[in-house]
C-alpha cells in the first residue's frame, strides 16, 4: 500500500516567525517535504516574516540549515535548490508600521493566500489586525493560529473576539498537531469505516479508556514559560481534550468540517465535573545528574505541575459509567502516546483456566511506532488442555505501507489542509471555549485549596497517588513504554 499524493491549489504561505524554532523544526522541513512529494505546485511561494533584518539570501541558508537538521540525509538532495528558490523574506515589525507594505507588495491575486501565526499568542490580534488595514488578507484568505489559544476561558473569548474582527470563522484555522497525525485520523476510520467495532463502542462492552501521553523531556530552557501554564493549561485542555473527543464523539452524518466538529462540541459539553479526589498533579524533583523542576522553572515556590492524571466521566446515554482515565507528564519512563480501549469480560466464562483470562484490549499508538494492535485471547499451543493467552493482532504503519517514512507528518498534513481549505483538524472557536470552561473550575479548585503538587522521580512512571487513582478502582495503568 503506497500513499497517494494530491497536489494542492498554487499558494502563497506566510509565516510569521519565520526564523523562530517552530518554523525551523517543524514547518519549513514539512513543506520542504511536500515539495518532494511533488504536492506543492511550482508557482507556490513560501514567505518569511520576521523582525531580524535579513537578505533573502540569508534566509535561504537559515532554512538550507533547518533542512540539514531536521530532515532525514536521505531526503537531502540536489531539489534543495529548487524548494529555496520559492522562498521570499520580509523584515516586518508586528506591532508597528515597518514591512507592512513590502508584504503586501509581494501578494498575488487569484492564489490561495495563507497566513501562519508562528509567534507568541500577543501578537495574534496585532497581525490579523495589520492584515486587515493594509489589505494583504483577502476574504479567502486563512490563518493558521498556534497554542496556546488563551489561558483560560476569558483570555480565550478576548482572542476569539478580536480574531472575528478581522476574519471570519471559516478563515481562522486553529492548528492542534496531535489532530495530524496518521494514527489519530485512524482512529476516526476504525470507528467509522468498519462495522466491526461500532456496535461495541459503548458502555454496554468497554470498561474503560485510558489516554495517556508521556515524554522523557523535562522543561528545561523553557522553565519560566511553562511555569506560567502546567500539564493541565499546556495538554489536558488541547491534546487530550481532543483525543477523547475523537473516543467519545458520535458518528456525524458526514467526514464534513462542521459536522465532525459539532460532535466533539457535544462531548465537550457532556463533560461532568472533576472532583479533586479524581485529580493527582506531580511535580519531577531531580535526578542524578539533572536538577528537578523548581530548578529548571526558577521558581522554588513553585506550584505548578509538570504530570496530571485525571479519572473523567461523560454525562451521555453512551458513556454512562465508563471512565476516562487521562494523564500526561515530564520527564518519565519512556516517550510514548498511546490510547487504550479496555474491554469488559464476557458475560460467563466457560473455560476452566478463567485464571488466564485477559481482557481485549485496543491499543492506538500515537508515538513512537504509530499503529494499533488488539489484544485477545487464544488457546495457548501444545497438547494438554485449554489454556489461555494473550496475543496482539499487530498493524505497524512501518510494516503496512511502503514508503512509511515518506507518510506526511502532523504539520505537513495540516499545512495542506489549510490551503485546499478543509478545517476538519482545527479546533472551532466554540470548541475551544468550552474546552474552558470545563478546564478552568478544575484549575480554580487546587488554587482555592493551595495543593502541592505530589514529587515524583524522574524516570519513573509518575506520582504513587496516580497508581491509587486506578487501583481504588479495581483497574491498574498501562505500563509506559516505548
């Protein structure tokens, strides 16, 4: 199975922050990548915009740079050139005058004209403002806005607001890039596209989900950043947010933008409140050779959380009673994203080795080794009875489809879908809000009551009060592992 490439309308893309890390890492290397694909068509433009005083010689090389770092030697070859000779470079200040009209001397009529917001969430209102005045953001035009999208529901309203001045809401594009992954579309064609687990998806026969996202990275140079926001502001409310609403959300009546999106609204809506005896925060102290968090967030009063684990519950006739088990953390065992479907026990077991039993397990693995596999119990070889064990049925993307490594990634397939103009992976700007609004009373509640966070070892799997939160319930964590 090799992936199919469908080249995109000719564009002109934007990016402000051109020179900041974001676009190093993950922008400029993805679209470089599209043009290898043969998916950019050769008219396309690719403009950077910052405030640095640059030639567009230099920032050529700044991007010939980001290429050798963040692309794999084997996809480096002589069609550099070609991708950098569709790059351009403005000088602009986003709070002033300066550059303003050069950008919109560089616009063209009858392209698809886009507009990353790769800078902080400040400065969001100033450009949609500017693009705006000076003319260089037409009705068609879109805008691709990063998290953070606010820091609670009031900062989120403002952002939305002064947006919606400028652009109209099928413009605005709220990029979250866990929703671009192969994997996590995957998961929507599993439900949706085969009868097979669609009438399973229920209460009736799924004991419960977890979700978890783990990385091995503490926060280290951006310590003072992240102290401002933690697990909950910088993950649970967008990440994990979206990937149970994936879980949780019923069939819409069409793959459509609106429709897709309108029933993860409902399943944000359907959220019931959080008791803080159903949330652990943690925070990792040091290690060996490496400090711990107060350290590395220069704040040795800090309160703020590095891991959250979180038992969720939805208020529908679907999810009545299932639990939701969501936790993410810094500096743990292994760096691994994964979404586990735990199935209940047959109603009556009629073999005598029920000691062997396992339960059938869906398991969505989002990174590493994107695919999924399922858990289920066969007779284990060899003469001498029924006895059980427990086998996965495997799907790697590496072994399923050729070519694996020239799969799009996250921000590779989001970029173009905001130039064919398909918001089906951005977030909408109710959704976001209400995203909030059950985020923000959780967050007001361990404030009210001073909480500390718990201190876990770094390299461990998280705080001892989070293995508790399962095993009251008779349930325990999936290991975390690569």
């Amino acid at each position: 199975m090799v992936s199919r490439v469908i080249p995109v309308d000719v564009f002109d893309l934007v990016i402000f922050g051109g020179t900041g890390d974001l676009a190093r890492r993950k922008i400029l290397p993805g679209l470089y990548r599209r043009f290898l694909a043969g998916q950019m068509p050769a008219e396309s433009r690719i403009i950077g915009a910052a405030r640095g005083e640059l030639s567009e010689a230099e920032y050529r090389e700044q991007v010939r740079a980001a290429i050798a770092e963040f692309v794999p030697k084997a996809r480096q070859d002589t069609a550099i050139e070609g991708f950098l000779s569709r790059l351009q470079y403005v000088a602009i200040d986003a709070t002033g005058t300066n550059g303003w009209a050069q950008l919109k001397g560089l616009m063209r009529e009858n392209v698809v004209r886009a507009f990353y917001f790769s800078v902080a969430p400040g400065l969001f209102g100033d450009i949609a403002q500017r693009l705006s005045e000076h003319g260089i953001a037409d009705a068609w035009s879109r805008i691709v806005v990063e998290k953070p999208f606010g820091r609670d529901l009031a900062s989120a309203r403002a952002l939305n607001a002064v947006l919606a001045r400028h652009f109209n809401e099928t413009q605005i594009y709220r990029i979250d890039h866990y929703l671009g992954k192969e994997t996590v579309q995957n998961l929507m064609a599993v439900r949706f596209a085969n009868i097979l687990f669609e009438p399973l998806w229920k209460a009736e026969y799924i004991d419960h989900v977890q979700i978890t996202v783990a990385e091995t990275v503490g926060v280290n140079g951006r310590g003072a950043y992240y102290d401002k926001s933690g697990a909950m502001r910088d993950m649970v409310q967008n990440h994990l947010m979206q990937l149970l609403c994936l879980i949780a959300m019923e069939p819409p009546y069409h793959f459509d933008p609106d429709a897709v999106r309108d029933e993860k609204l409902k399943v944000i809506r359907a959220l019931k409140p959080v008791p803080p005896e159903d949330i652990v925060r943690g925070q990792y102290g040091p290690g060996k050779d490496e400090p711990g968090y107060l350290v590395h967030a220069e704040n040795p009063a800090s309160r703020t959380e590095s891991y959250i684990a979180l038992k969720v519950q939805i208020s529908n006739w679907r999810w009545q009673g299932v639990p939701f088990y969501l936790r993410t953390g810094k500096r743990l065992r292994a760096r691994a994203s994964e979404i586990a479907i735990t199935f209940k026990q047959p109603p009556h077991a009629i073999f005598d080795d029920a000691s062997g039993w396992h339960e059938n397990v869906l398991v969505i693995r989002l990174q590493p080794n994107e695919g999924m596999n399922l858990m289920v119990m066969i007779k284990e070889p060899g003469p001498g009875g029924m006895r059980l064990m427990q086998v996965p049925l495997d799907m790697s993307f590496a072994d399923a489809i050729e070519d694996a490594e020239d799969v799009p990634d996250a921000y590779e397939r989001l970029i173009m879908d905001v130039i064919r103009g398909n918001q089906t992976l951005f977030m909408r700007g109710d959704e976001v809000e209400a995203a909030w609004a059950w985020t923000d009373p959780i967050i007001e509640g361990w404030e009210a009551r001073g909480d500390r966070p718990q201190v876990y070892d770094p390299g461990s799997s998280g705080p001892e009060d989070a293995l508790m939160l399962m095993h009251r319930d008779g349930r325990r964590w999936r290991e975390i592992r690569e």
